[in-house]
C-alpha cells in the first residue's frame, strides 16, 4: 500500500467517524426522545404468549412421560429444557 493510499484511507475513515458521530448526536437527542415518546404505543407490546407457553407445556409433558417410560435421562433434561 502506498502512502496516497493509506492517507485516502485515512481520510476516509475519519470522514465515517464524524457521519456516525453525527448519526448518534441526532438519535439521541431532546428531539429523538420527544418524538419516540409521542409516536411509542405500548398497546402494541406482546405481553406474553400463551399459546407458546401452552404449547411448550404439552410438549415438556409429552417428553417427560417417554423419559419416564424409557428411562432416558437425556429426554428428561430435554424435556426440562423445554419447559422453560
């Protein structure tokens, strides 16, 4: 690499430096913090999923009865693993 190349890359990278720095000042400013309080709807937020949790539920169950039926300790953890 040559000395022209390496300053050009040089330039370049401080030229990115001062664009993200630029970026953050911006995201995180009074404006940024007013605008995404008034447009945030927690409405929209999945409390829980009880579907999922209904579902890992019978699958935990259906796992440990075959590791109680086959005496497999590998199941049993599976099954545990699945239940949380």
């Amino acid at each position: 690499m040559t000395d022209g190349e390496w300053e050009e890359r040089q330039k370049t990278r401080q030229l990115e430096m001062e664009a993200v720095s630029k970026a953050l000042a911006v995201l995180s400013g009074d404006d940024a913090h007013d605008l995404f309080t008034k447009t945030f709807n927690p409405a929209l937020l999945q409390r829980e999923s009880s579907q999922n949790s209904d579902r890992r539920a019978a699958a935990s169950k259906l796992l440990a009865g075959a590791a109680a039926r086959l005496h497999s300790p590998r199941l049993s953890t599976l099954a545990y693993q699945v239940k949380l």
